[in-house]
DNA sequence: ACCTGAACACCGTTCAAGT
DNA sequence: ACCTGAACACCGTTCAAGT
C-alpha cells in the first residue's frame, strides 16, 4: 500500500487497528475478523497488535466503544434542532437511531454483543448509561408537558425503547421487504406516539 | 460416559452433534461452539461430523430450523387456548415468545443471525415466514373483530412485531435491571394495544 | 454407508530477543 | 517503548484409506 521503508510503524498503530478493524467489520462481517490479518493488512508482524490490545476481546471493546461515543453524539446533536413538542423530538431521535442502525449495521451489533457481557468495561457500562438518559430525558420532558401519560419514567420509556431497538434492529439487519421499510418508520412512530398518549386521552 | 466399547458411532450421529451443539451453545455461547470439540464429547473423530454436515455452517442452520420448528410450535398453541379477543391473543403470544427468548437466549439469536444471511436455505425461510404468518393472522383476526385499527396488515403489524422483538432481545440477553423486567412486558403489552386502537378511538 | 488419520492452511496468545 | 520471529495449542476442511 504505502511504499516508504518503514522501520517499525507510521505512527500511531492503535488507531489504524481501530480503523482497519471498523472496515473489515463492515465489508466482510465479525466472523472475518482476525487480529493476524489486519497485522498484516497494516505490514506489521502478527505479534504487534498485543502491545496495543492484550487480547481480541480488548479490540473489540474499544471499538465497540467509538461506537457508543458517535452513537450518542449524534442522538445529542438530533435534539439540538429538532423543535419542542415531544412528538418531534421523538421523531428526530428515532430516524437518527435507525439511521445510524442501518449505516453501521455490523458494528451496532457488536455494541450489544459486548454491552449485555457481564465482563463489559466500566467506560463502556458508562457510555451505554449516557445514551439511555437521553431516552429517559426525552420521556421525562415529554411528560412535563402534559403530552407523555404520567408513570415511572423506565416504565412508560421502557416499550418505546424496545420498539425503537427492534424495528432498527429489523431494518439494520435487510429483515424488513424494502416496500415495507419505505413507510414502516413513520408507522412506527406514529404507533409510539399513540402508546404514550396521557391517560385522559385513552 | 457411556462406556460400551463403540465401533463407529452408537446410532444417530447426525442427531447427537445437533443435541450437543444446542447443549454447548446454552452453556457456553457461540464461540465456543466448534466441530473439533463436538466431535470429542461424542467420541468420535474429528472428521466424522462432515460427513453429516457438509461444514460448520450447514450444522448451525439444521439448528436454527429446529429452534424455529420448536418456536411456530409454541406460538401456535398459545393461540389456542388463548380467548376470542384481540387482546387475549395478543397477550398469549407476546408472553410465549419472550418466554422462548429468555429459554433460548442464544439460540434465537443464532437463528436471527442466520435468518438474515442472503444464503440462507429455502426450508429455513419456509419456516420464519410460518411464524411472520402468525402475526399476521393475529392482527387480520383483530380487524375484523373491529378491535384493531385498519390498514394494510404489515403496516399495523410491523411495529407490534418490532415491540416484540425489540422486548424479547432485552429480556433474553439480560440488559433489564430485575425490577424493570418484573412489570415491563405488562407495560409493554399496554403500549401495543395503544397502538392498535381503532381510528374512532384515537 | 460411515468413520479414521494425516495433512494443510489458518487462528489467538505468549515470550525471548532485537532496535 | 515498540516491534519481530518462533513456538504452542487450537481451529475448519479435505481426502485417501480403512471397516
């Protein structure tokens, strides 16, 4: 690839394993995923990935970790522009899910994969807690103004949360025909908006 | 463990690899399934696998069927003696399923996993869309009740069925705090028939 | 028909040794 | 501090040969 006689390497190997690892992950899935082929892809020896990482798993926990940082960095920045009303802010904060879902399938997946290890680093349990206090921040707002039903915040959050991870779980992994996936998100919202409606409506 | 002297195998190989692999796979999780291993705890030679499984792959999807077989079977008798409402049946098969994902954690996750491989074999995509059948049924049975909202049965049904998905992954893969999964799935059932309201309703 | 044993090309991990 | 090269114990897959 780069031609210059390199000594050791460029510069900073850590992260080039972290990019490298990323593209593999997306263009040929988890399974194809070998620290000795990305040594290889980067012209180091098979060896050298460990004085960066002490094992795969810790490869894979730090990238599962830029994962959560860009996560909830867009989900944060979807609530800067999206308006007011509940309804809005809920509607920015789900297609930018699902968006982020469909354009890093493979990688959300290993995000999960490591969360629900009991193993899981804390910087990571901290990084999952940050993006699930968005969810309760948007209920909880939601329900300041009257238009999010009164209740615990987990326990009226909780059923949209699971719509939100399941259907951009369907969409991310090709399982929804793509004349369904076409209008399926506004159904979905529309469906979310409904299971929160106030007591005094339904 | 059996120590009758074996000439080749005690009878049926092919059976015995798959009851050992979904053993290994409860127990163990998915990456420590491997043929080599398999093929030791059943005495017989590393090898012997092939020639009932033409490669690894071919043994996780005869698993994936049987955990859908098992899984329409299920959901199909929950529907029995479940009631004439809407709600009832919704309320049966919702519970049945997550009872399923939280005894088989893993295996329906190697099932979902393979179901959205573009390779997948045509009785295995046979078998899921017996079950995408049950929740369509579950719905159409619930329009013309007049208990369910009308429309196409995808559109209604997509987000009942991402609730549901969504839901049971939490439960099965344990990323809901004991106190939360208590009464969630209740809530979780009350957000769906919300959602499910008639027009005239909501 | 069903299984064995050896062989091949891969892994992840470790560790003395090099620069 | 960072990397190499050899070594070890594993994989999946294939194929001639055995019963």
């Amino acid at each position: 690839m780069h031609t210059r006689t390199r000594r050791y390497h460029h510069g900073d190997l850590r992260a080039a394993l972290l990019t490298r690892a990323e593209e593999t992950l997306r263009e040929k899935g988890p399974a194809a995923l070998s620290l000795r082929e990305l040594a290889r892809d980067l012209g180091v020896s098979h060896a050298a990935p460990s004085r960066h990482f002490k094992d795969k798993q810790a490869l894979l926990d730090a990238l599962a970790l830029t994962g959560f940082e860009r996560l909830t960095a867009v989900l944060e920045a979807s609530q800067d522009g999206a308006g007011e009303t509940f309804a809005k802010r809920l509607d920015a904060m789900v297609r930018t899910y699902v968006g982020f879902a469909r354009d890093n399938a493979e990688l959300l997946d290993l995000m999960y994969s490591i969360k629900h290890d009991p193993a899981a680093s804390d910087v990571l349990v901290e990084a999952t807690h940050r993006w699930s206090d968005l969810v309760v921040r948007l209920i909880g707002d939601g329900q300041a103004r009257g238009e999010v039903r009164e209740g615990p915040v987990e326990r009226v959050g909780l059923p949209v949360f699971a719509a939100l991870h399941g259907y951009a779980d369907l969409a991310a992994t090709g399982m929804l025909p793509s004349e369904v996936d076409e209008h399926g998100l506004d159904e979905v919202i529309a469906f979310m908006l409904r299971g929160c409606v106030p007591r005094d409506v339904l």
